[in-house]
C-alpha cells in the first residue's frame, strides 16, 4: 500500500487537485508540503491533532513538512467557522503562543537540516506594502469569487470586517512566498479552508504560469477534528498544565462508539490491517478499542510512562479501587470554606466540574454526581475541613472523576 493509498484508507482526503501529480510527490517522497498553524492559544489542542499526525505520517514516508505558524495572519484572524470577529492579539502574544506551539510540535516533527522547517509568515506579511499588494496579489482575484466561498457565506448576515476579509488573500499569498522562497509544491488544510487554498494555487498559476507545481489537498475531518478539540469544560490542549495526561487519556477513553474506530483510523500509527480487524469489535471489544485509543494518543502526546499511569489510573477508577495519584485535582484553602464547612454544589465549581452553582444543582437533582462511591442527594449537603484533608473523589455522571483536598 502506497502511503497516498494508506491516507485515503484511513479516511483522511476529502478532496484534492492534480490527484495524479500528488499522488507522484507523496509516492516518492518529493513533497514540500506546508500546513498552517494560527496562535490563538499558547497550546495546541486536539483539533490540531489530525494535521499532526499528518504530517509525521508524510514525513516517514520521506516527504519534507514546512509549518507555517501564523505570527502575520494571527493579526488578522480567520472568519472560517466562525460567527463573529476574533479578539485581536497584541504582537507579544503572538509571539508567545507562536514560541509555545514550536515547542510542543518537536513531539511530533523532527525538525533540522533536510527535514521539517519551521517558518513564521509575519517575517514577509508585516514586510509587505499595501499599495503593492493590492497591485501585485489583489489584481489576481475576483471579488464575486471571493463572496461565494463558504467561510464568507456564512458570516454576510452577521457582517464580515474588511479586516477578515483580506484573509484569503493573505493565506494565498503564503503559499506563493513558500513556493518561490522554500520550494514548497504542496498544501495541506481543513475542508474548510479550501476556498483559501484554491486561492493560494490559482496565484501562483497566474502569476507563474499555469505549469507551475502548486497543488491542495484537504483532510476529511480538519473542520470536524477542530469540533473534536472542544468538550463540554473547555479545551482539551496539549499543554500538560492545562489539561493533565489523565484528563487526555480519559478524553479519548470517553469517545463515542461510533467514533472509536474512526479515530483510531485517522490518528493512531497502528497499521492498517489491525485496525481493519477491529471492525468487527462490538459490545465489550469497544471498551477495549477506547482503551487502545487513549493509550496510543497519550503516548504520543505526554510519553509513554504518562500514557501508562493514565491507564492505570482510569482502569482502577472503573474498577472502583483505583489510585487517586494521577487523577485531576483542585487544592481548596481555609479561605474557600465558610464555618469551616463548603457545600457539594459550591465545591463542583471550584472544582471547574460546573460553571454554576444553579448547573450543579440541576446537576445533582438529576443524579450526576456522587462523591467517595456515595451519590450526592441533597445540593446543600457539605463537607467539612477533616474531609476535605483526607480528600474526596467527585464523580460527575459516569466518566468524569476529579479528586478535591484541603491545604
């Protein structure tokens, strides 16, 4: 199986242009391909994932990744999938988070002479003259065309600034500066971004001639993998200070049965053929599936002794006589008591397991939480310091397990 077969096996091409001239490049190993990165957070999440794994995939098949971080089109921000305008980033945060990603990244990529590189589009769109842009680049598109594409569709009734706006060209013009300066003939992206990638190939076509190698590709599941990054508590990154290798492990421990394989298809590095063994898995097999997910993600992303106690952790949890070590937890101090006393709802707050008081309490009517194995009746049942010390384990519906103590 050629590795173009193998991503199309794993369920991750949606659609592309030139299949036949891909098809070449990746085959062998010539593809300087790029995928871009903005920094709208100082970590990545697991809506980043697939466009990780991707690209390692590439890269063991001999082909040279180039990531783009953002640190010029993070000024502007992206309107795809979104409803309203992003908040704007000072120059110093986008440096931090453009810092941050590269250091979290070197899990996946091996970077160095003759393999990846990574470069920052601010070091030519913060050079480039506005007058000369519009002459040069904006001559090159169709307003009309511009207005039928999806990620501006969607954001007409609600308005689109011009700011955003200018955003496909801008990510177009990226892929013309990679091909001349990096030799970079490929482009890889979401399903929604492939009006502004088709962008990218058209400019260089147009302004290079139409036998210029520029070809784009998107992943099946970039716009829903970006869904996958969200829970209903947030994010789940892939800084350990922001979600512990426990919470990971138990995100992916918790997927859907209909999504298990699916997942393990598009981001594992199992080999295809175990995998397909899988499909006939159900019932209990499924648990075992989730199992082979989280610890394989968890793996790659915190190591392989992090990934173990995870799962040693969720397994003695379930199992109801697991450790509490690695589990995720929140320090209360003498200040976070009253009387010496902090009821059940207010204690599901700090914990961040709810974001109210009234949403734990609809939460405990309904039966979702117990505390140490003993389901929580009454929203104004409390605990005292002596508890607190000893510590206590909240569990929130089936799967959420968060250890709560007292400095």
């Amino acid at each position: 199986m050629t590795i173009y077969d193998e991503l199309v096996a794993r369920g991750l091409i949606a659609q592309v242009t030139d299949e036949d001239e891909i098809k070449e490049l990746i085959n062998n190993g010539k593809a300087t391909f790029y995928i871009g990165f903005d920094p709208t957070a100082d970590s990545l999440h697991v809506g980043h994932f697939m466009a990780l794994c991707l690209m390692k995939r590439l890269q063991m098949a001999g082909n040279r990744p180039v990531v783009l971080i953002g640190g010029g089109t993070g000024y502007v921000g992206d309107p795809s999938g979104r409803t309203d305008m992003r908040s704007m980033m000072t120059p110093e945060t986008i440096q931090h988070n453009c810092d941050c990603f590269k250091k979290q990244m070197e899990r996946f990529i091996e970077f160095g002479d003759d393999k990846a590189i990574m470069v920052n589009n601010a070091d030519w769109l913060l050079k480039l003259n506005y007058i000369d842009l519009l002459r040069e680049v904006g001559s090159c598109f169709s307003v009309n065309n511009m207005l039928r594409a999806e990620c501006y569709k969607q954001r007409m009734e609600k308005g689109l600034s011009f700011l955003e706006f200018n955003y496909m060209i801008m990510q177009s013009y990226d892929f013309y500066h990679l091909f001349q300066h990096y030799g970079c003939n490929m482009q890889f992206g979401g399903d929604d971004q492939w009006s502004n990638m088709l962008g990218g190939t058209e400019l260089i076509r147009r302004k290079l001639g139409k036998d210029a190698y520029a070809m784009t590709i998107t992943l099946l599941m970039n716009s829903e993998g970006k869904k996958m990054g969200k829970t209903a508590s947030g994010a789940v990154w892939l800084d350990p200070n922001k979600t512990s290798p426990f919470e990971f492990y138990q995100y992916w421990r918790n997927v859907g049965d209909a999504d298990v394989l699916k997942c393990i298809r598009m981001l594992t590095f199992l080999p295809i053929e175990e995998i397909d063994k899988m499909d006939k898995w159900e019932g209990s097999e499924l648990n075992r599936a989730k199992e082979i997910l989280a610890y394989e993600l968890t793996k790659l992303v915190h190591g392989e002794e992090e990934a173990k106690k995870a799962e040693e952790t969720s397994r003695g949890l379930f199992a109801g006589q697991g450790s509490t070590e690695n589990m995720p937890s929140t320090e209360l101090t003498a200040a976070d008591l009253t009387d010496g006393v902090i009821a059940v709802n207010e204690l599901l707050v700090k914990c961040g397991l709810c974001a109210s008081k009234g949403e734990a309490r609809r939460l405990i009517q309904q039966g979702g939480v117990a505390v140490n194995d003993v389901k929580v009746k009454d929203f104004s049942e409390t605990f005292d310091a002596a508890a607190l010390k000893e510590g206590v384990v909240i569990k929130k519906g089936k799967k959420v397990f968060h250890r709560a103590t007292l400095a």
